[in-house]
C-alpha cells in the first residue's frame, strides 16, 4: 500500500524548520545548519559535479637553456600564501602524473630572454595518452627582442586513465644566449593544472 504524506513544512522537536515547501522552492535546513548527504545528491537523476576538487601549481626554478625536454629544477610552488586543492601532481623527472582522472586545464606561463638572434623561444606542452609517445598538444611563445617576454599556453587534457595520461614540458628554439628564466623564490616559469570536472 502507498502512503503519501502531504504536508508544507517538516519542523523538529524544538519547532525548528527541516524541510520547508512555499511556492514551489523547498529549504532545507536554516541559516547556519550543517546539511549532510549520505549517497549521491542527483539533478534530474544525474550526480551532481563536485565542483573543482585537484588544482596544484610548479615552477621552474633555475634557468634552462637549449632545446630539450624540461625535466630537472621543477618543484611544487611553496609561498606562504599558496595551497593545492586535492592530492595535487606528480612529478618524476619532469613527467607529471595525475592524482585523479578527469577534465584537466594544463596551462604554462614561461618567460624567456632572447639573445636577440632570431630565436622564437618556445615552451611546448606534451601529453601522452599511453604512457609512450607524446602529442604536442599547445605552444607558449616568446619573440625575439632581446628582452624578457612571458608566453602562455593552455590545453584540455582528459585524463581517462591516471597511469597512461601524463603531460610534461619542452623548450624549442632556443640558440645561442636564450634562456627560460626560472627562480626558486617566485614563480617566473610555472604550470598550472586543475581539475574543471569528470573525464569525458
């Protein structure tokens, strides 16, 4: 036999609204109360998405010079000020591992001083989706003015499986006296990556 219960608004014992119905807007709860789900909140029979649950930040801390992989001098970003979200990254010889599948935004900002010489300095990033042979997947850029320029690089990686989806960092174009800035007090050289939701 069904029962069904019709009433506007459900109070405990000390007369304190639970669960309120006014003009089709159900309230849970009041103002400062602890609401606690156990299970899965669904919206329209679909869980609900938790919202950014990794976000984690290095840097380079030592000038790189040439054109190869970036795979030395990089550490998690350590000020005072600065915290991760979540287990934050990996990192092994410049190859960083994901704590979680999901839809990442990998972004670097990568500062270089040219000799002036014609150089296009770049930072590439590389994504690898079988733990083997990377994609370059976007570029950071940086003329030639024998001055100091900061280029940026964003991409989306979905990362479907934690041990085969990895990412790590490239330098190219880089000749004679150019270099990618880097210091271990602040971050001149940095990639960033967070989580925007579930893998697709």
């Amino acid at each position: 036999m069904t029962a069904i219960l019709k009433v506007d608004t459900i109070q405990d014992t000390s007369g304190n609204n639970i669960i309120n119905e006014n003009a089709n807007t159900i309230t849970i709860g009041k103002s400062g109360d602890t609401t606690n789900i156990v299970g899965t909140l669904q919206n329209d029979g679909a869980a609900f998405a938790q919202g950014i649950t990794e976000a984690d930040m290095f840097r380079l801390t030592a000038d790189k010079s040439g054109s190869s992989d970036v795979t030395a001098n990089l550490e998690r970003v350590d000020d005072a000020s600065f915290a991760k979200i979540g287990t934050g990254m990996s990192e092994s010889s410049g190859v960083f591992s994901f704590a979680s599948t999901g839809l990442y935004q990998v972004t670097t900002f990568a500062t270089f001083s040219s000799d002036g010489g014609g150089d296009n300095c770049k930072m590439k990033i590389n994504v690898t989706t079988n733990n083997s042979s990377y994609d370059e997947v976007a570029v950071a850029v940086a003329g030639s003015s024998g001055q100091e320029n900061t280029g940026s690089a964003a991409a989306f990686v979905n990362v479907t499986n934690v041990s085969n989806v990895k990412v790590k960092f490239s330098l190219d174009s880089m000749s004679g006296s150019s270099i990618c800035a880097g210091n271990t007090d602040t971050s001149i050289t940095s990639f960033q990556f967070i989580r925007l939701g579930d893998s697709q």
